[in-house]
C-alpha cells in the first residue's frame, strides 16, 4: 500500500529532490511550501507521514508540530524533522515537541527512506508490507494472502484492509469513528454502520478456520483485534 507523505519545505529543490526519491520508493508526496498550506492539506485529508522542514517562511516547524501533536485529529500522524546538520538543539526541541524521528540535511535517498520505513513500520505498521500473524492467522500484504492454520481465507479488499489494521493494532479498542478513518480514509463520508457490515463480513469469512473471535465487539466503544478470548 502506497503511503501518503506531505513534504512541508519551503526550498523548491530540496522539496523536489525528496519528492522525486518518495515516488522511487513507491510512496505518494504531497507538497506544501508553508506550515499553514501543511495544515489546509492535513485538515482536507490525513496524510501518513510528514517530513516537516524546522526553517519556515511564516509558522515554524515547530509550531506546526505542536498543533498536529495537540489535535486529537491529527496527533496520530508521524512527523519527521528535517534539520540543519549540527543542530542539537533542534533536534531536542523537535522529539520534545512529539516528532518521530530527525534527519540532518543533507541527506541521502536512501537514508530518507531507512527512516520513513523505520517510523511506519512504528506508528502504521498497516503501511509496510511485512506479514503479520498472530494466534495462526496469517496476513500476507506483498502476496494479499490470508490464511488461518495454513488454509486460506478469502476476503474481499475493505475486509482485508480492516483484518490488516486490526492484526497490526492489536490489544486495543478502535471506535467505528477511528476504524472509518485508518481504513476508509479520512475525509470519506460513510456511515458508521459500514463498519458493522464490514466486521460482519470479516468474521463470517473467519468462521472457516475458527479464527472470528479474533474479532471483538467492545459494547458502547467499539471492535478490538485480541488474542484474549472475551
Ligand atoms: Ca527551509
């Protein structure tokens, strides 16, 4: 799955040059030259991951950190400081501030992607393609394989996106609200019942194997992936 990365750089070739080295990586780069065109950007949609300059015309990495960082909304997101070689301070001042990871400029393709791919497989391990498994049932994004004890379960694309931010956030209650935002995308308009019939259909394509009370109902709040029985 390609990962949405908003580039916030105000320097047109540094913010080509990245741009250029996240498509090579098969991600998608969506640029923004100010903190404050950054916030109309993550507030239409949620992007994956930030690669934020500290030096900017206007707001400030910083400020701009700490706003995604103290929005309920967006706080989620993982921030990667880009900063001037050297500068201790900023880096300090940047990881305080609730950012992810620093690189110093300048900086090498594939150094930029090391440290995209080490911050996603932290905070969106449903970004990265490496399988997960948990309890016999397996998840397979490079293949688009699930299998449950070695046989295969079949699922349609949403259930499989779902199963796929469920397995990799496991042990934790995710509403319908949040579920509607990391699998149908923010800033799609459905119900939340979608969530229900999706659920629904996931755990009847689980039933197959014995693996649907993976799948947990938290009565008032939500659904939970677990390997606790209820
Ligand atoms: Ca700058």
């Amino acid at each position: 799955m390609p990962a949405t990365i908003l580039i916030v750089e105000d320097e047109p070739a540094i913010q080509e040059l990245v741009a250029f080295s996240l498509r090579q990586a098969g991600h998608l780069p969506v640029a923004a030259h100010s903190a404050e065109q950054a916030l109309d950007i993550v507030r239409a949609a949620l992007p994956d991951l930030i690669l934020l300059d500290w030096m900017l015309p206007g707001m400030s990495g910083v400020a701009f950190a700490r706003k995604i960082k103290s929005d309920a909304a967006t706080r989620e997101v993982p921030i990667i400081m880009l900063t001037a070689r050297g500068d201790e301070q900023d880096k300090v001042t940047g990881l305080e501030t609730g950012a992810d990871d620093y690189i110093t400029k300048p900086f090498s393709p594939r150094e930029l992607q090391a440290r995209i791919k080490a911050v996603l497989r932290r905070r969106a391990p449903q970004m990265t393609s490496d399988p997960v498994e948990i309890c016999g049932l397996r998840l397979d994004p490079e293949s688009h394989r699930v299998s449950g004890d070695s046989k295969p379960v079949e699922l349609g694309p949403t259930e499989f996106r779902l199963l796929h931010f469920l397995m990799t956030h496991p042990e934790r209650v995710h509403s319908r609200a949040q579920l509607l935002d990391q699998v149908w995308g923010n800033g799609v308009f459905v119900e939340d019942r979608t969530v229900d019939v999706h659920i629904r259909r996931l755990r009847k394509a689980l039933e197959e194997t014995g693996h649907d009370p993976l799948v947990q109902t938290v009565r008032g709040s939500g659904y939970r992936f677990s390997a606790t029985p209820e």
